[in-house]
C-alpha cells in the first residue's frame, strides 16, 4: 500500500516539500487556501482536496503548513 500524505498550504516551503514527498513514493493530496498552486498539481501527479477536513478524512498523515501571513487570521 502506498503511503498517503495530506499537505495544507502550498507556499514556497510547502510546495518543494510537497513535492518532495511524491518523488519520494508517497501519495500526496494537497490544499491550499487559493485555488492557482493547485490548479498546477494534477499534471505534477499531485491530487487536490476540496477542503481541510476532506484532506484529513483520506490521508494517514497532515502535514499544515502555514505563514505570518495576516490573511490567515481573517478566516
């Protein structure tokens, strides 16, 4: 069985590592918080969730990621 892996946030450490994680072997699903970083993914390999919660519910493993960005904050 591969090992799953959810990855939240798509930033510029998140993103490297995502993608790191796929090279490696692992399956990976992502989300972030805007929709372009993972309009990317599908031809990468990568798979999207709808959301935080759909991301967890069919990974073994989360992965957040986050900023100081102040837009977090707002949400």
């Amino acid at each position: 069985m591969t090992p799953q892996v959810g990855f939240v946030g798509l930033g510029i450490m998140g993103k490297p590592m995502a993608h790191n994680l796929h090279r490696a072997g692992f399956s990976v699903m992502v989300w972030n918080r805007s929709r372009q970083p993972m309009d990317e993914l599908p031809a990468e390999g990568l798979h999207s969730a709808e959301s935080p919660p759909a991301l967890c519910i069919r990974q073994t493993r989360a992965h957040p990621r986050s900023t100081d960005d102040p837009q977090r904050y707002l949400r």
